[in-house]
C-alpha cells in the first residue's frame, strides 16, 4: 500500500484536478450570465421601450407638471 506521504500527495493532485476543471467551466458560465444580463438591460433601455411602444406610464408622466387642489378648507 501507499505511505501517508503518497496519499497526501495524491489528494492534493485531486483536488487540484477538481479546481481545475471547476475553474475551466467558470469563464463559459460567466460569459453566458453577462449575454443574458446584458439583454435584459438594452430590453429594458428607453430606446427599445420606445422602438417596442410599451413606455410606462411613469416614464409617459416625466416632465408633466400636475395641479392638486389643496385640501385646507379654512376661509380666511
């Protein structure tokens, strides 16, 4: 059998075999969350939004002025 040496050595290679392949399917992984991520952002760009014609109707309000009646009824 092996001595505790051999073994040693032999879980260090297999643990760094498993962080190798781990760090081999990391970047793939990553690049496909940025594309997805990236998609969503231009989807939701006010551009699209008009090209598409759903703008919000937060959005359609900006920049309107709107008038509220106060609600003090005193009468001087």
């Amino acid at each position: 059998m092996l001595d505790e040496q051999s073994k040693d050595t032999l879980d260090v290679l297999a643990a760094s075999t498993g962080i190798f392949s781990l760090a081999a399917w990391l970047p793939p992984t990553a690049s496909l969350f940025t594309i997805v991520w990236l998609g969503i952002r231009i989807y939701e760009s006010e551009t699209v939004q008009d090209l598409l014609g759903k703008k919000s109707s937060k959005e359609k309000s900006r920049g309107k002025v709107t008038k509220t009646r106060s609600k003090n009824t005193d009468k001087h």
